[in-house]
C-alpha cells in the first residue's frame, strides 16, 4: 500500500481570516485533520464531509492525548495511505513541538511537509495596538516561553541577556508571570514598565489588561487566565493611541444571526469585521416543494406570461435548476418582462444574463405593488415562489386584473438546534438579527420559553417593518429597522447604533 503524506500546519492566532490560503486548500483536501485545543473550529468548516476529525487538544495541566499519542496517530494515518494534515495554533515551528512531530514521521520515513502559519507573537500585540518594534522605544525584540518541560524550568533562560532586550514577549507564561517579573527585576529591569497581558488574541472575546512590572511583583492586578499573551516593554504604552480592534463599534458584542448558512455569509462577515462574536443558528432550510406538478405545468406554457415576478434569490436560483431539470432553458423565458421584489432578487436574475424590467424602491410586496399598478390589467403573470409566503402581492395583482399563477419552487422547513450552540446561548445575546417573519417564528418554536431567556436583554435589529411586527407579536421590542430593506442598510443601521456607545 502507497503510504500518505503529512502537512504539519499552522491555522493562525485565532481569528480565521488570518488562516493562510494555501493551509485553506489542504484543510479542504484533507482526508484526516489533527487539530489542537487552541484551532478556531470554524476552520474546521472547510473540511471535506468525509474528513476524519481527530481532537488531539492540550490545555494547562490537561492533555487529551499525550505527545508520543500524536506522533503515532500522524504514523499510523500516514501508513494507512491517508493525506494527513496536523493542524496547530498559530505556527507550528514556533513553541509548538511542530519540530517534535516532524523528527518523529522523518524517523518513520514518512513524507511531510510544514506550512507557515500567522504566529500570536507577532499578530496578537497588532490586534492590541502595539507595536513590537518603534523607532524610539524598541529595537529589539526578545520571545521566550514560560512553559519549559525540564526541572531546571525558566531558570535556564539567559535572564541576564533578556532584560537587557527591548521588549519581551512571553509565550504560555502566566502561571510564571511573578517568576519571570523577579528574574528581569533581579538583572536590573524597570519596575515601571508597562506589562499587556492579552488573552483571546484576535478574537471577539478578547481582553488586554495593562499593568507594571512592580504591579506583578507586589500582585497588585487582576487574576490571569490562560490562554494569554504577555508582552513587556515601553512600546506597551502605545497602546492607548494605537488600540483599533477593541474600539470596533461591535467589539465583544454576542450577535445571533439566525439566517439560512448559505445566506448568512456575508453578513456574518461584516459583522465580525464590526468586531461582534457571532453566533450563527440558522431557523430555516430550504427544500423542494411538496408537488412539482404545479411548477412543470406553467413551465411547459411558459411561453404565454406576460410577466415573471421573482420575490426571492432562492426562487430564481430553484426555478431556473427545475427548469434545466425539465430540458428546457433560459430560452424558454420568451419575450416575458421580469420583475425582483428587491436588489438582491434582482442579482440573482442578472447573475442569469437575464435583465430585470421592475425593481421597487421599497424592497416589499407593497413596493412592487406600488410600480405595477394600472400596468397589469389583463396581463397574466407567474409568480415562482415560496410554499408559504404572504399573499398580499398576489391578491392586490388580481385585484388590478391580471391573472396569476403562483407555483412552489421551494418550501422552507425548520432547521435544527446546533448542539454547540446552546452552550453559547444560555447566556443571553447582546443583538439578533432577524431578517424574515419565518426566522422568528421558526426560533421561537425551536428554543421554546428559552427563547424570550435568551432574548431578554438582547437588543433586536430586523429587517423590515412585516419582520418587526413579527417580533412584536411575541410580546419583544424592536430596536433597529432599516429604512431599506436590505442586509446592508441592516448593518449599516446596527453600526450607527453601537457607534454612539463606544
């Protein structure tokens, strides 16, 4: 049997976008994925369905599997023909016995590779606004680890070399943090300078909290808590001038968005861009219809509407996929104009090479509604949309005197309870988004008298006024609505909001 191969790999400090692209395309090719406790386990996402995930995690006094474990499982997978990838904090090379496992699979004879990873040394200070180099404060940049597996312990640094150095950066060492302050104080170090403990670097959750080295020496701070970062130095008071991430308008911010997860992309992105900790559990999924029958039946006379109205992305991407499925085409269309209930729909359309005739400045049935009267009358339209879904559009068209067909392409059930989710909101949410009547209503069957526990201090951002009065209904107030009904003008509503609190 031809043996694997192993990619030991670094996944960055914690925030995924600092995941490099080439650590991206092997998590996707992956076939076994080692990873450590301190992995973002959204990276985790990109890995193929058949992926074997392995959990090899250690934290402070707390290991998982031992050293030598991991060794054997990369050897064993390896031999077993897999493509391996080890997946490790920040960069593998660096105090992340990377080293250790890659002597282990060359004394196998197993080939590896090692990909670079964004180390916390250099990106967690960037995220904490300070510089580990300055023109006038640093020159020089020590890194030195805590944590050491021998007796002898820290005591074999070269502490006389060391606080000499500019700035120190110290690596799993808050357990040791007196230690280390006595040691740089007994080789002559400034008592007054300033000490960054940063724990959660690059994250949402993080947190920086400045003190002296006299403040540690007489523990006169706050009890640190690991996974943390500590960096000592003058380039520390910089910080004050310098901090951008924690002064993102939703900084710490706990934001449930509650979206379909192929449809929440973006604004996921924008919002963790905003600083907020997201936490994404869709209410609804998307599937086929009960019946086609109705759909093949206006798709077979497609040829004789007069108009198309598309309310929704999904509605156009589903009908042109049925569409196809029946051997037809775009073709078909014929000389039909097409109208989108917003921009959104709209895209979806042009994405099509398909230009959209109508498009309402207000992005609601009643919007449309607005723009097509006294243009319908005797007209017949089709109107492909969801299984349930309001029938304000198609009862004021019939009122103009069109003939309308509406037909199912798609129905929206309720999602499931991600497991892992309920840890993180058993706490409450500081904002949840809701951008569909359904997504309300669907989160309050799924979470119960949960729900109003979790909402309860939440501040609720919806979409529009039918989402809003949704929310209403269920005895909650609504702080945010747009004036457009977008998700841009949503997050943009949501920044403007926080951006005063700050």
């Amino acid at each position: 049997m031809k043996r694997g191969k192993v990619y030991i790999a670094g996944a960055g400090p914690g925030d995924p976008e600092l995941l490099t692209l080439k650590v991206i395309n092997h998590i996707k090719t992956a076939e076994v994925i080692v990873y450590d406790h301190l992995i973002n386990k959204e990276v985790l996402k990109f890995a193929a369905p058949s992926a074997e995930l392995i959990y090899a995690g250690k934290m402070a006094g707390e290991h998982i599997k031992s050293q030598h474990e991991i060794n054997k499982i990369l050897v064993d997978k390896a031999i077993a023909g897999n493509n391996v990838l080890r997946l490790k904090g920040g960069d593998p090379f660096l105090f992340g016995r990377g080293g250790e496992e890659a002597v282990a699979l060359a004394e196998e004879g197993i080939g590896f590779e090692i990909i670079p990873g964004v180390s916390s040394i250099n990106a967690v200070p960037l995220y904490a606004g300070i510089p580990l180099t300055h023109r006038d404060l640093s020159s020089s940049v020590v890194i030195i680890t805590g944590h050491k597996h021998t007796a002898a312990g820290i005591d074999e640094h070269n502490w006389d070399a060391i606080a000499k150095i500019d700035t120190i950066v110290v690596l799993m060492g808050v357990a040791q943090i007196k230690q280390i302050a006595q040691k740089l104080a007994a080789q002559g170090r400034d008592l007054h300078d300033p000490v960054a403990v940063i724990r959660w670097g690059t994250m949402p959750l993080q947190s920086t909290y400045v003190c002296t080295l006299k403040d540690i020496l007489e523990e006169n701070h706050k009890p640190f808590i690991t996974p943390a970062l500590v960096i000592i130095g003058k380039v520390v008071s910089l910080r004050e001038k310098l901090n951008w991430f924690e002064h993102l308008p939703l900084f710490g911010r706990r934001v449930l968005i509650t979206r379909m997860e192929k449809d929440a992309s973006s604004l996921r992105q924008s919002l963790e861009w905003l600083g907020a900790f997201v936490l994404e559990q869709p209410t609804i999924q998307v599937t086929a219809p009960d019946d086609y029958t109705p759909l093949d039946s206006a798709i077979r006379e497609l040829g004789t509407y007069d108009m198309i109205i598309f309310t929704s992305a999904n509605a156009v991407n589903r009908f042109i996929d049925r569409l196809w499925t029946t051997g037809k085409d775009i073709r078909s269309i014929g000389t039909a104009k097409i109208a989108a209930i917003g921009p959104k729909t709209a895209q979806a359309i042009e994405a099509l090479k398909i230009r959209v005739n109508q498009v309402p400045e207000e992005f609601r049935a009643e919007g449309l509604i607005s723009i097509l009267d006294g243009a319908v009358n005797g007209r017949k339209i089709l109107i492909p949309r969801a299984q349930e879904a309001r029938m304000v559009l198609v009862d004021e068209l019939k009122k103009m005197g069109a003939e309308v067909n509406v037909v199912p392409v798609y129905k929206t059930i309720r999602a499931e309870v991600k497991q892992d989710m309920l840890s993180y909101l058993k706490d409450g949410v500081d904002i949840a988004v809701f951008t569909s009547s359904s997504t309300v209503t669907n989160f309050f069957d799924m979470f119960g008298e949960n729900a109003f526990h979790i909402l309860e201090h939440a501040d609720i951002a919806c979409i529009g006024p039918i989402t809003a009065k949704t929310v209403h209904d269920m005895g909650l107030e609504v702080k945010i609505v747009p004036s457009s009904y977008t998700i841009e003008a949503l997050i943009q509503e949501i920044t403007i909001s926080y951006k005063h609190e700050r």
